[in-house]
C-alpha cells in the first residue's frame, strides 16, 4: 500500500509542477503584445503547448475577460533583461512598453514573442532591435493564427541594417529564422515539462489523481480499523 501511494504521490507532484507553470502580473499602464494591446488590469502567462523549437504562450485577463495565444521562440540571450519575468523592447518613447519576451518559472531560456511582419518592422524600427515575425499569407495560412497553424508557421527574423542617432533602426533585412543556440535549451525545458501539456488538462488530472489518493486513503483507513 506503501508503495501506491508513493507512486501517486509523485505523479501529483509532477501534474502540479506543470500546472503552476505560469505568472501573474498586474500591469499599471498599456503593455503592447502581438496583435493587441492589453490595458492595465491583472493577467496570466502561461504555456499552452510546446514543440522542439517553439512554444504557445496563452495570456489570460483576470476573471471572464479575453485570453490570447501567442507564439514564443527560446532566446537564452534575453534571460538576463527579465524584470520579474518581463522582457520588454527598448522603445525610443519610454513610456511605449512592447513586450519582447518571457521567462517562464520552469523555462531554462527565455520565449521571445514572435510578432505578425507589418508590426515587426515598426518595432525594428522603433528600437533598433531585431524582431521575431511570422508573414501567414506567405504560408497560406489565415491571419489569425491557432495553436495547430503555429506549430508549422515559417519564422521571420528582421534587422536593422543600420542604427540611426536615438537608437532607431534604419533599412530592414529579413532571413529565415534559425534556433540554432537556443534549441538545446529548449529540449532540455520539454524534458522537464510534459509535450503538449495545457494547462487546463494538468489541472483536470491533478483532480482526478487527488481524488483517487483520497479513496485510497480511505480504504485503507477502513483495512486497518
């Protein structure tokens, strides 16, 4: 009996390792993402999906307000511009925030954000910095992209060809991204964190696995008396 529970035990471990996989923020003035805008309020990060060399970072408004999926690519380089988690762009408006990336609680490298191509080139442009993007029409796939289409969407990396005085970017030169450095990082993270694992399915099975640890529990609690 000893032994059931042990094994039931670390099985709860791990689905509740995976399922507190996220962060909460409260954001005090507008944060740009991929696509939108969130407004201040308080939200949740969390990853969605993750494949060998890319991620689904879902973010959640607090309450029964909207969530969105965006598409994250492993980028150690970013680990060490993290505030609280938090990666964000150097716009040349500081009060212009434009998150950049994300490192996740269990993630050894950050996910930098991959961004649609005409909001790319602002940012590049805007910062100096290189950017992530994805072109749909070029894969013929619709504009709004689900976790299925991100899987196998071509990644885009844009830079400045040159800077200009303020630290903007002048010229644009695009080549397909190749995760190179980071793909190590990201297997190791996959071993560490189910494959394909939401979030809402890990919470699901921690209920059904703590449920079977209370009847057993019981049960035995019966054998004994």
């Amino acid at each position: 009996m000893t032994g059931k529970l042990f094994g039931i035990s670390l099985i709860l471990t791990a689905a509740l390792a995976a399922a507190t996989n996220t962060q909460t923020i409260t954001l005090d003035r507008d944060l740009q993402i991929p696509g939108e805008t969130l407004k201040p309020g308080t939200y949740t990060l969390a990853v969605e999906d993750r494949m060998q060399d890319r991620a689904v970072i879902r973010i959640s408004s607090a309450g029964d307000g909207p969530h969105y999926l965006l598409l994250g690519v492993p980028n150690s380089k970013l680990n060490d511009r993290g505030k609280n988690g938090i990666i964000l762009f150097g716009a040349a408006d500081p009060s212009k925030r434009i998150l950049q990336g994300w490192l996740c609680p269990k993630c050894s490298s950050a996910l930098e954000l991959v961004y649609p191509k005409v909001e790319a080139v602002e940012i590049t442009k805007d910062t100096g910095e290189s950017a992530l993007a994805v072109d749909p029409a070029s894969d013929k796939l619709p504009a709004h992209l689900s976790p299925d289409d991100m899987k196998v969407v071509t990644l885009w990396l844009l830079s400045p060809e040159r800077i200009a005085p303020g630290h903007r970017g002048e010229g644009l030169k695009a080549a397909k991204y190749s995760p190179v450095a980071s793909n190590g990082d990201l297997a190791d993270a996959s071993r560490r964190l189910p494959h394909t694992a939401s979030n809402t399915y890990w919470f699901a099975l921690f209920g059904v696995l703590a449920l079977a640890l209370s009847l057993v529990l019981r049960r035995n609690s019966q054998c004994t008396r």
